[in-house]
C-alpha cells in the first residue's frame, strides 16, 4: 500500500470519516511504516493543538443583546428593502465557458508564446478538455498560474459587481480550481468539450 | 417560542414575524458568530459580519425555498460573508501586515502554567494560526467547518456545496501544508 494513499487515509481517520476496514489497513500499514506513523502523530498533535488553542471570549451579556441588536435593525428596515435577490449563477455558466474557453486559448497564447515552440499548440487546442490540459500543465506553477488567471478574469469580467461580490472563488489564483465545486468543474470541462466541437 | 421547531419561525418570519426571526437569531447566533471568529479572529469584525449574516439572511428569506435546513442555509450566508471578507481584507493589506494584525489582536486571557510554558504556548500558537492564515480559502473553509465546529464531511460538503470527497481532499491538502509549515514544531 502506498504512504500517499495512507495518509489521505489518516487525515479521513482523524475526523472520524474512514470506515473499518481502512482502518484496519491504515493500521496494518503503520505497524510497518514508520514515516507515516511518524506522520500520524504529527498529525494529530497538530489537530489537538489547534482544537485546544485560545482565542478570547465575549463578554457574557453579549449573547442576550445580540438578537436585540438584529431585532432593533430588522424593525428600522424599510419594506421595500426587504427583498433582495440571492446570488445564482446556475444557467450563466453556459455563456462563461463559451468566454472562458475562448479566453483561455487567447490569453495563454499571448502570456505564454515560449510554450508554444516546446510543445506545438497542442495545450491549447483543448482537444481533450480541462481534465486533459490541467494533467498537461501540472507542475508548471507558471502555466498554471496563468492558467487559472485567465479562466477567473473570464469570469470576472462576466460577473457584475455584486455577483462578484457574492461569490466565493478564491483569489489566490493558484489555488481557482481547487475552489470550485465538482458541479462547476463538470460545467467548465463541458463547456469547452463543446467549445472543441465547433 | 422555543419549543416551536425552525421551519415553523422560518414560515412564521417570511410572513414578517420578527419576533419568530430574533428566537431563530437566539439559537444559532453562537454557532455563526464562532464560525466567522475562526475567520476574522477578532471579535469587532466578527460581530459586524454576524450580524450582516443575519440581516441578509432576513432580507432574502422569502428566496429561502426550505430545500435544505435553516442552519444550512445560514451556514452557508456565514462562510460566504466571511469568505468575501477575506478577499476585501487581502485587497486592502499586504499579507505581513495583516498577519501582524491578527496575531496583535487576539485575546490571551488564560492562565499559563509557568513564565516558559505561556511563552511557549503563546508563540506555538502564533505559528499555528499563520500557517492557518496561509491555507487557500478553500482549503480554510473545510478546515474550519471540520474542525472547529466538528461537522462531519456531508455536513461540510452541504455548507460548501461540495462532494464529500470534495471535502475529504481539502481536509487532506490543509493538514499537509499545515504539517509542512509547521514541521519544526510537531
């Protein structure tokens, strides 16, 4: 069994959230590893340290005033603001992957013409959609980088001011997709499956 | 009031009960406000965005199609504000000073064992919640949900609106950069 998957597995244990038998291998595992036990036990220090660390209190009368205070706001409200439209993306997706996919292809062209004489174009021509070009890029920080830069900026750009508001992507851009949901991951790589058609 | 279960204040507050609305605000105003403490980590900014929570989730109950529980969906209200916070916070200052106003502006009022132990425990802790700090956004989120508020994963993935996979990979990510940031400590 190897280390990587047993710790994965481990931090699956340390929330509660691994069946019995993985637990058993995990155990089996570390009886003979001792670089993930090693791994376990600092692991779980960490975990005891942050769940045990202390960061301040309240003052006790705070909880009692507090509903008063949202009370007290809610009763100034006018009646007109009351409504207000949540933020949903859902069908939008279909118009930001067109943009995106178009974007991606542009915006890595201009920001990363070398690439192009290592590996011809064949990054960039989403033959076989994101999954195919994230495993192509992975391990090139840069590429990665703009990458996702261009596929947030698509999507920035799309997005009023208060959708973007509203939104939750990260802003690190390093980290975009790990942000996003397998259901708009799913509709990203549709997108530009679609994109690749036409 | 109390005994009156949420999807009966929630039915009760869309028809503008606010006295249904502040027992709601009474039952879950811990929970929200420690889940955007773990956020903000000061109690100035973490008043403001729970109270925003609970504005905002007053103002589009009559959008709430009750699919999911109340406490989901304010959950959810919670760590998106929080999350918006961030990238307005990370905006307005650079990341070391910001790290040095979190770490100024914490409380510290327990009881240390000895002069070397607070000192320790002090600094341990300073460490721990910049390597925290560091964790991408959605990386911090699940481990906040997770850890500090002891959710399960299907309980996280619904709030992040997420696969419990999903959840299971980030906590696995975060506690390895955790581990790596912190490797000379643990």
């Amino acid at each position: 069994m190897k280390c990587k998957k047993i710790e994965k597995w481990i931090s699956d244990s340390i929330d509660n959230e691994l069946s019995e038998r993985k637990r058993e291998q995990v155990e089996n595992h570390l009886q003979k590893c001792s670089l993930c036990r090693n791994y376990k036990e600092s692991m779980e220090r960490i975990q005891s340290t942050v769940k045990n660390m202390d960061y301040g209190k309240v003052s006790p009368g705070y909880w009692g005033e507090f509903p008063q205070k949202i009370r007290e706001k809610i009763m100034s409200l006018e009646v007109k603001d009351r409504k207000l439209r949540p933020f949903a993306l859902g069908w939008k997706w279909a118009v930001v992957g067109a943009v995106l996919a178009i974007a991606v292809a542009i915006g890595l062209s201009i920001f990363y013409p070398r690439f192009k004489t290592v590996q011809e174009v064949y990054v960039f021509s989403f033959e076989d959609s994101l999954e195919q070009i994230s495993q192509e890029i992975s391990g090139n920080e840069e590429l990665e980088d703009i990458f996702n830069l261009v596929i947030m900026a698509s999507i920035r750009e799309f997005l009023d001011e208060q959708e973007w508001e509203n939104s939750t992507y990260s802003y690190d851009v390093s980290s975009f997709l790990d942000g996003l949901t397998e259901e708009e991951l799913s509709l990203l790589d549709l997108e530009i499956k679609k994109e690749i058609k036409s | 009031m109390e005994d009156i279960p949420d999807d009966s204040l929630v039915k009760k507050a869309k028809r503008g009960d606010v006295e249904a609305f502040t027992e709601l605000v009474r039952r879950y105003q811990k929970k929200i406000y420690n889940t955007i403490f773990q956020f903000t980590r000061n109690h100035l900014d973490a008043d403001d965005l729970a109270q925003e929570t609970f504005m905002k989730a007053f103002k589009s109950l009559k959008e709430f199609k009750q699919k999911s529980s109340f406490f989901t969906w304010l959950y959810r209200i919670a760590v998106n504000l929080s999350l918006n916070f961030f990238k307005k916070r990370e905006k307005e200052k650079g990341r070391r000073e910001f790290l040095e106003n979190y770490s100024s502006s914490e409380g510290a009022d327990f009881s240390p064992a000895s002069p070397e132990n607070y000192s320790y425990k002090r600094e341990l802790e300073k460490k721990v919640k910049e390597a925290i700090d560091t964790l991408p956004l959605a990386y911090k989120a699940s481990f906040i949900l997770v850890v500090f508020q002891g959710m399960t994963h299907a309980q996280a993935s619904q709030i992040l609106r997420c696969s419990e996979n999903t959840v299971s990979w980030r906590m696995h990510k975060a506690r390895k950069i955790l581990q790596n940031k912190l490797k000379s400590y643990f």
